[in-house]
C-alpha cells in the first residue's frame, strides 16, 4: 500500500509533482500485473527481472513498501536465474492490485 503521507512529505506537498509521478505509473507500469504474470510463465526470467526493477523504482518513489520488498526478493531469484515460487508472485501481484485500486481511487477523489 502506499504511505500518501511519506509520500506527500517526500514531495514537499508538491501536488502537481505528485500527480505527474502517479501518471507516470500509470502510462509506464498500468499493465505490469499482465506482463509479470506472462513473463512468469514464459519462465522468462530477464524479462521479469527488467518488469519488476522498474516497478520496483516507481513504487519506492511513490512510498509504497510491501509490494516493493516482495519485488526486491523476486528481483535477485531472477537475476541469478532462478523462477520465484508462484506463491511470491500470488502474493505480490494482490499487493499491486491494492495499489492500483488507491492510485485509482486517488484519480476519483481529484
């Protein structure tokens, strides 16, 4: 989940900043759950390496750290090539759907 007051406090209350980086996320890693689970079993574990580092990136500058500490375990199994277990992938892609869900509600509420 994301800590919108870390966050907000990381932009020096900075709106428009704040906005900008939720619509990055949104343009650039919207449809990262789809790709991580096709690149997960397509044991494509360069691909998913590359997904879940960038997702990783945003999602710390958005204050957000469950998912991102699932994504850093994930990210070292598939840089030394190994497949994570399904139930890390299981459980990091509910996280992102909470996520998604904030930012969205977030969307509603401007």
């Amino acid at each position: 989940m994301i800590n919108f007051d870390a966050f907000s406090d990381s932009m020096d209350g900075d709106d428009d900043m704040m906005s900008m980086i939720i619509e990055l996320y949104n343009e650039e890693h919207g449809n990262d759950i789809q790709v991580i689970q096709e690149k997960y079993a397509n044991s494509d574990m360069d691909g998913l390496f590359h997904t879940v580092h960038s997702l990783k990136g945003v999602l710390l500058t958005l204050c957000e750290e469950n998912a991102s500490d699932q994504f850093e375990t994930i990210e070292r199994l598939c840089k030394h090539g190994e497949k994570p277990d399904a139930q890390l992938i299981e459980n990091v892609l509910s996280e992102m759907v909470k996520v998604n869900q904030q930012i969205a509600e977030l969307g509603l509420a401007n």
